[in-house]
C-alpha cells in the first residue's frame, strides 16, 4: 500500500547538505548569534486519506520549511537551522471526532518538527581526486508509510484542550471503529499557499494563540498528551 518516493529531479551541493544536517541536530544547543540572514526554503503539501465505515475522508495542508544560516557563539561556527511556518490541518468524519494532523512527529514523545527534507531530498556523496562532496536530488513527492507520518491526534472533548489524545496512525480503528485505516499519505512540493484556519476551526485556538509565549516552559509528560500550542501553529521563528 506504502510505495517508495517518486523521480527526483537532480540538483548539486558539495557542502550545505553537511552543514545543515548538523545545524538540525543541533540547533536547540548553544547560544546564537542575533545575526540570522534567509538560505532558503520551500512549501510542502502533505495529504492524508483515510476509510471508516467503508467511506473515504480525505484532508491536506500546505506548510513552508525556511532554513537561515546562524553563527554560533563562541566560535562562530555556520550553522543551518530549519523551521516550519503553518499550521496543523483536519479531517472530518462524521458521528466521530476530527483528526488532527499535526506539525511535529511523534514517536513517543514530541523531540522535533516533521521534516519533510528526508522525503524530499536525497543525499548522495561522491569523491573526486581532490574530496568527497554529496550531491542533492530533490524528490517531488513522495509516499509516506505509516511510521513517517506526522503526529495525529483527536479531543475527546472539542471543548477542552486537556481532553487531546495521540493517536499512531495504524491504531485508528480504536476510535474510528472496526476496519478503519490510512489508506494513503504523501507528501510533495507545492506553490500552493500555506493552509491557515485552525483559529476557526477551534473555537479557543485564538485564545491560546494571544497566551502564548516564546518563553515558556513546555511540559511533556511520557503517560499523557499535554496541550501545546507549537503543535498545531507555527509563526517560524528564528
């Protein structure tokens, strides 16, 4: 049912892929300077389809990665940090909650935004008489299985946002009843404009949205889903 990516379309970079694969894993780490001029970046379009009851529901979202090069302190090491700008996206199902696909990935806990990079790109390294350099093939699109799709959630109570449970995309027969399955995910580059309407969508979003600060401390907790608002809208702060 879950294919391998699509054709890539072929483009070269002896260095940047280096450093930004460092830049990734540790761009929560040090200091940094204020200094953070634009690299670059691309929208991305992940879509979702899933049965229940025998009937097909079908949600999508457009969201942006930006990539900034950062000097790190005290060294002034070049850094690529990656954001994503947007917002998590629904899909309805009548008589059962709305599922909601979120910005980060989840694997038991929420460690980083979902990066669509190891989809889109594929990195290969070559040598030539003087150094190794990778090259990057930039995949169009590509078909997600189930373990590389983002986060999925659902509020057993619309009302409260302490009511949030995670849900793995092969369990949604637990809440979505008997037989119920992904029957498809993918994701793919996209001029499309980036999705917006969770503030509508959720009727206290906006209050949450005013309430947030960069600067607070984010709880997780291994044994429940506590609410938080990175996970369904991103400003891509640098």
């Amino acid at each position: 049912m879950f294919a391998g990516p699509g054709e890539p379309s072929v483009g070269s970079s002896r260095w940047t892929r280096r450093a930004a694969i460092g830049a990734i894993l540790s761009a929560g780490a040090g200091a940094v300077a204020a200094c953070s001029p634009f690299s670059g970046g691309y929208r991305f379009k992940i879509e979702i389809e899933i049965e229940v009851g025998g009937q097909r529901y079908f949600g999508k979202g457009v969201r942006e990665t930006v990539t900034r090069e950062q000097s790190a302190w005290p060294d002034q090491t070049s850094l690529l940090t990656r954001k994503t700008r947007g917002e998590a996206f629904w899909i309805d199902v009548p008589g059962f909650p709305t599922l909601f696909v979120l910005l980060p990935r989840y694997d038991g806990s929420f460690l980083q935004e979902w990066n669509p990079d190891l989809y889109l790109v594929k990195t290969e390294y070559r040598r030539d008489e003087f150094e190794r350099y990778s090259v990057d093939k930039k995949i169009d699109r590509a078909t997600l299985a189930l373990s590389q799709m983002p986060a999925l959630l659902y509020f057993k109570n619309f009302s409260d946002p302490a009511s949030g449970e995670v849900l793995a995309p092969a369990n949604i027969a637990k809440v979505y009843g008997s037989g119920a399955r992904v029957v498809r995910a993918s994701v793919a580059r996209t001029r499309e404009s980036v999705s917006r309407g969770i503030r509508r969508k959720i009727p206290w979003m906006g209050r949450e949205i005013r309430a947030y600060s960069a600067f607070d401390m984010q709880v997780q907790s291994p044994n429940r889903y506590i609410f938080n608002i990175r996970h369904f809208y991103s400003w891509g702060i640098m």
